[in-house]
C-alpha cells in the first residue's frame, strides 16, 4: 500500500474558498431514511432488498431495481453516469424522497467498482504533452531567477547566490518538480534581499530601486499578482487621483474575471478542451510555480486514478460536476471543512451515505441480515484484536513515518480502550501478522498488512464487525479463487467489514482510534459510524454490512463523555459540511 501520494491533484483548490454550512444535528439513521437499490436483472438480488425491507421494516416503495449487466463487478463510468446516477435521481424526486432518503443501500448483484472516465488514447497523448512541458519549464524559469539573483547582487554586492543544484532522483515529474522547489527558494533568497534594500531607501532612489526590481520579479510571479499588487497600490492614492482609481477598477475587472472563468474551468476539468485551456490561462496569468503544481495535477489526473468503489462514488449523487480523477474530502463527516468547488444548484445538498449488503453467495448476505438483527437484541459479545506492526510514528532521524503514523492511531485505540473499557483487549505489537486462529472468542478486530493473503487469525463470534488495513481487499467479492480480506472476513462470520476497490492510499481508511469508539458507544448505527469517521467520497473504501446494525445499542461498551471532544462532537451531529461554492 502506498501511504499517500505526493502528486494529489490540489493545485487548483487556490481557485476555490473553504466553506462549511452548519446542519442540525439529526437523530440516529432509521428504516425510513434508507432506499434499497437492487439488480433488475438479477432475482437474487431483489429478493434480497425485499427481505432485508421486511426484516427492518423499510416503508413501502423503498425498492428501486436498476437494469445492470449481471455478472460483472465493474461497470463503465459512462454506464454509471447514463444508466445508474439519473434513475436513482428520479425515483427519489418522483417519489419526493429527496431530503427523507439519507442512505442509499446497494445489494448483491449491484457492480462494486467503476471503471476510469479516461479516453483512451487521447489521453496518453495530452499526459505526453503535460509531462514535456513539466520538463521544459525549470531551463525556461532559470534565466528568470537568475536575473532577479544579478539585480539582487548588483544592489547587495556581499550577497552570493546558492546555484548549486543537489542531484535530483524519481521520475521525469518528480525531478521537474524538485528543480522547480530549488528555483523557488532561489528566488525568495534573492528577493529579501532586494526588499531589505526597498525597506532602508527613500525618495528617488527608492523609486528608481523599485522599478529594477519589478521589472525583474514581476515574470516570476505572473500577471495575476502583479495586477493585485497595481490595486493595492492605486488604493494608497489620493482620493483625487483620477488615475489610481480608474487603474483600481481596470485591475480589479480583470482579475475578476481571471477568477471567474478560472471557478468555471474548475467544475468541467474532466474534459479534455477545459483541462488545456485552464493550463493555457495558468501559463499566461499565474507564475511558472503555479504552472508547475497545475502540470502535476494534471498528470495525476491523467495517470487514471479514476477508477473508484461504486458505493463510494455514490455518496456524491447529488453532485453535478466535481473532479472524478483522485478523491473528494468526505462531505458526510462532520469535524471540518472541505476546499472543493461546486455550482450554487449543489449548496442545499449534502453527500448520501452508501451502505452494501453484499457476500460471496445471497445466502451469506441473508444470514448477515439475520445475524445483525438478532445480535442487536442483546448486544454483540466477545474481545477486541489489534495487530499492530510495531512502527514508530517517527523514524531514526526524527522524520514522520505515514506507516508509523497509522500504527499509532492503533495504539491510540487500544490505549482508549484499555482505560474507558472494561473489554478483553488484545494488542499485538510484532511485526508479524497474528498467527492463523490464534484469537477465540473475538467481536471487534482491525490489523495489518497482508495486501492479498488472507489470514484467519481470529475465531469471530457472531456478528463481529472487523476491517483488515491493506490495499485491494475488496477488489472482488464473487470470485471463488479470491484470497482478499473482505470475503474471507464475512465468511468467517463477521457481519460487517470495510475495505478498498483498488489502491486507496493509507489515508483513505477511516482511522480505527475513531471508528471502533464510536461504534462502542451503542449511539451510531454502522453506517454512521463509517460515513462520520471515512476521510474520502469518490474513492475506494466500500462499506459492507447493514446500514442499521448497532451492535453495542443494549449493552454500550464505552460511555459518550470517555470519548475525546472531537468524537463527541461527531456523536452530537456537529455541522456536516456541504459542497462549497466560490
């Protein structure tokens, strides 16, 4: 698993404002609230919908079959957009389910997975285009930086410019990338000490100063700064200067409507035209260091990482247009806000949290079902496991390590549990995995990191809710020769289980020092628990298991004031953020 990516595809989050919209707090999930989402083409699959609206007592008229291929746990993101995202739509406008209907519940037989939104060919061509101009901006850039840096040197004759360059290894983009780093610090070293000189000059010489350093400096911070640097400056005007003013208002419309068209390319930047003429407007408004992070988003996008979990994509049905390539911040979760655009059609709408019932077989999803109710009358029994991998959160040299990182959210959780418990706890602090069935009597288990073999370390008692951290676990849960976590884990008798489509990068997975408290609590159904402590939508992480299950409802594990404020304020439906729009 990788444990993040360095290229995330942030570089246009400057073009949009951080909002978050307070919503009230709202009562634990109930039958009412759900729509259950069936194969049409699959009897299985209905009936299963029908049973699980019988043994929950979802109202009448919760059932909606979509005509899908049957066998396949992938479908194209053209079929996703044409054939799944409008039906669900309309039935729940037709219906005026709208605001009632807050957790969609897909079943056996629905795809697990949607394929990449690339074209194909097109694509490898303009990534080809995207990466020749990442390699040709650092040698465009120098003679710039080296200008400022003889301007700065004829006014500070003591101040000697670093153009040692370190050797630079990783690929064509990486190394673009870090040269880029290297001319940025050059510049900033060269430009305090140009702006030390600014700050002891007066008079004629000051201006005279300032029109030399402008003319230098102004290329390396691109037409945008240079234009609110102009308003900035004609606002210091007299009030009867006629020219300040109208220099005021000539800038101010012009980068006005660089934000604006900038805004407007956010929202359709999985097209190919909108994409170019984004990198045309950077290239000719913004720096070369804006350029250079705007070519890196792109070629992140365009190395496809699109692909993502059905259910996944899903919580954003209500979202018109927003970047398929990479993931979006979760909007369900309820603890901060979130940088991403969207059209003022989409303020009144939150995400929908996406729930599956889904096993190897349609018998083992209708014993899930049974399991889950009849474990709730009593309250879910048995031990808790975490297997650690005995990382440090920091390395020797005191750098933070992202596995070392995770592993801590582990101890956290144990340390949280071994004092506001009374649980039998179990925390493996070896490198190595738990030895196959070397756990009995367990309920609650979370380890890692065996991405593609599975190991039965625990004997889960019924109704246990377990999530192995690893990349893949849920790339299929159909195929009989699959080795992968999240099947294994349902037959071996857990009832709930979380895991990836595909690569999700670590911080994908909700943090365990934050899921299993609040489960304990008794206070959050599942799905809850998941859609309040998931960091990502859009991405990879499926939830499976039923979206009512509260296992600890009768007998609460852990007392809501032991939690830390930051999940009580989760567990008191603190502001869920919505889409904010710039």
């Amino acid at each position: 698993m990788r444990s993040e990516s360095h290229r995330v595809p942030i570089a246009w989050m400057m073009l949009v404002a951080c909002i978050a919209s307070a919503m009230p707090a709202r009562a634990e999930l109930k039958a009412d609230q759900l729509l259950l989402v069936a194969n049409k083409n699959l009897p299985e699959s209905y009936a299963l919908a029908r049973h699980y609206a019988q043994a929950r007592h979802v109202p009448d008229g919760r059932i909606l079959a979509i005509a899908l291929p049957v066998a396949a746990e992938q479908i194209s993101f053209a079929s996703y957009q044409h054939d799944v995202v409008p039906v669900i739509r309309d039935y729940l406008k037709n219906n005026h389910l709208e605001q009632q209907v807050t957790c969609l519940v897909t079943f056996y037989g629905m795809p697990l997975r949607i394929g990449s939104w690339q074209e194909g060919d097109q694509s490898s061509k303009e990534l080809a285009e995207i990466q020749h101009s990442m390699t040709l901006l650092p040698e465009q850039v120098v003679p710039q930086v080296e200008a400022l840096e003889h301007f700065a040197q004829e006014q500070v004759p003591t101040f000697h410019p670093d153009t040692i360059t370190p050797p630079i290894s990783g690929t064509p983009d990486d190394a673009a990338n870090a040269r880029m780093n290297q001319l940025h610090l050059r510049m900033q070293a060269a430009w305090h000490v140009v702006a030390d000189k600014l700050a002891t000059s007066t008079g004629a010489a000051r201006d005279e100063l300032l029109r030399g350093a402008q003319g230098v400096i102004n290329p390396l911070l691109g037409k945008m700064v240079v234009m609110q640097e102009r308003i900035k400056e004609a606002q210091d005007a007299p009030p009867s200067d006629e020219q300040g003013r109208n220099a005021i208002s000539d800038a101010a419309k012009e980068t006005t409507a660089l934000r604006m068209q900038m805004v407007a390319y956010q929202h359709d930047i999985d097209d190919a035209g909108i994409r170019a003429r984004m990198r045309q407007l950077v290239h000719d408004n913004f720096s070369p260091f804006d350029y250079i992070h705007l070519l890196q988003a792109q070629a992140f996008t365009l190395h496809d990482h699109s692909v993502s979990a059905f259910d996944n994509e899903l919580a954003l049905l209500w979202w018109d247009r927003y970047q398929h390539a990479s993931w979006q911040p979760n909007p369900l979760r309820a603890d901060g806000q979130i940088v991403i655009g969207a059209p003022p059609a989409q303020l009144s709408q939150p995400g929908i949290m996406v729930m599956r019932l889904d096993a190897p077989s349609p018998e083992l999803v209708r014993q899930m079902i049974d399991t889950s109710i009849k474990v709730e009358e009593h309250g879910l029994q048995g031990q808790v496991v975490i297997d650690t991998l005995a990382k440090a959160a920091r390395d020797p040299s005191g750098n933070s390590d992202a596995y070392g990182a995770f592993d801590e959210l582990l101890r956290l959780e144990a340390q949280l549990l071994k004092t506001k418990t009374r649980l039998k706890l179990t925390v493996d602090e070896k490198p190595e995995l738990l030895p196959a069935f070397s756990q009995k009597d367990v309920a609650l288990y979370c380890g890692w990191y065996s991405p593609h073999k599975y190991v039965a370390c625990c004997q889960f008692n019924e109704g246990a809710v377990a999530y192995h951290v690893a990349s893949f676990t849920m790339i299929s849960l159909h195929n009989p020769g699959a080795e992968g976590w999240c099947a294994n884990l349902l037959h071996d008798n857990c009832v709930a289980t979380l895991g990836p489509v595909a690569e999700p990068f670590l911080h994908a997975f909700p943090q365990p020092n934050e899921f299993f408290p609040l489960l304990l609590t008794g206070k959050l159904t599942l799905a809850e628990v998941f859609w309040k402590t998931s960091p990502t939508a859009s991405w990879m992480i499926t939830m499976v298991g039923d979206p009512l299950y509260t296992p600890y409802k009768t007998n609460p594990q852990m007392k809501v004031e032991d939690l830390p404020q930051n999940l009580q304020d989760l567990i008191n439906g603190v502001a869920a953020t919505r889409p904010a729009h710039s």
